[in-house]
C-alpha cells in the first residue's frame, strides 16, 4: 500500500513537471516587450517568468521584443520562433502603427495573420490591446482601441485589455519620454499579463 502511495506521488509529481516543460510564452512586441531605457532583468517578460516560477517552476518565456517593430513583422517573427515550440503566444504589437498612423485595416490583417497562423500551430494565443495619447484625436483612438476588440471575438482568443494598465500616463512609472515604463512599470505590465494567463496553465 505504502508502495503504491509512493508510486502515485511520484508519477503526480513527473505529470506536474511535464507539463510545465511543455509550457514556453512567446511574447512578440516592441521597445515595451524589449525593455528599453531599463536592464534585461528588469523587462516585464523577465518578471513575469519570475512570477510565474511560484507556482510554475518550469514556465519558460521567450521574450521576442524588438525596439520600433509594428504589426508588419508579426508573422516573420512567429515564423522564425516556432522552432522553439512555444504553447502560448502573447502579441504585443500595433502601438507603432497607430503612431504612425498605419491604416486600421492593415494593422488589423497583420495581426489577424499572425494570430491564424499561431492557432493553426495550436499555439493559445492573446492579444495585448494598445492605446494611443490623447493628442491623436478621440474618434482615431477609439476605433484604434476597437481593432483590438475585434479582433479578440473575431478569433475567439485571449485578451490583456490594456498592456500598460496602471502604468501609461504616470510619471513615476515611465522614464523621462513619458511612453515606455521603468523597473516599476515593468513589474506592474508583468502583473498585467500574470493576471490574465495564469489561470489558462
């Protein structure tokens, strides 16, 4: 009996484990998802791998930032990384092309190709919804923010409503231009993204 007790818990305990191996986050963004302006470890894929090691140990996340990158790169990028076999997939892209004022309709089929081809891979996705300064005018921003929400329905996937929630807008959380967080911003976007994945493990 006490064989077969000991058995069981050590079959448990190597389900457990294969199942947090199998678990790899790519997140694909920009400056935010790169860091930029603070140190590697500071990033808030850093810390939210840190995060997720308490109650996930051998959670892994790929952090695929690159500093200016809009939608357009999305599905290279995704390309390029399925070789590391990720299970889920946070898009955190389209900040740059509202920006730049890239048309809705282009950011939105980028993004859709990104996301059809993730799912065709069984990879579970979520989409990190963006919003742009005040300054771009209200009716611009709100049908920039709906791309976002559209897009969600349209693909039945996950979605962290607003990467930059409690952060964006804040002087004592972004660095001095005002757009991309410091070491406390980032922990609190991590917090952001741990809040809405967490439960899906």
């Amino acid at each position: 009996m006490l064989f077969n007790t000991i058995l069981l818990s050590l079959f448990s305990l190597f389900i457990h484990a294969k199942d947090d191996s199998s678990t790899k986050i790519l997140i694909i963004g920009d400056s935010l998802t790169a860091g930029y302006g603070v140190p590697k470890e500071s990033a808030y894929p850093y810390q939210l791998e840190l995060l997720m090691h308490k109650k996930h140990p051998k959670v892994k996340v790929v952090a695929a930032g690159s500093s200016g990158s809009t939608s357009a790169s999305g599905l290279t990028r995704l390309k390029w990384h399925l070789k590391a076999k990720p299970s889920h997939l946070i898009l955190a892209l389209g900040a740059n092309d509202g920006l730049r004022g890239v048309k809705l309709s282009t950011t939105k089929e980028n993004l859709g190709k990104t996301i059809d081809l993730a799912k065709e891979k069984g990879i579970k996705v979520y989409l990190a919804g963006m919003m742009l300064p005040l300054n771009y005018g209200k009716e611009y921003r709100q049908q920039f923010e709906n791309l976002f929400k559209d897009l969600v329905k349209e693909k039945s996937i996950g979605f962290i409503p607003f990467l930059l929630k409690n952060v964006g807008g804040k002087p004592e959380l972004n660095l001095p231009d005002g757009i991309h967080p410091n070491e406390k911003g980032h922990k609190i976007v991590a917090k952001n993204v741990y809040e809405v994945i967490e439960k899906d493990l």
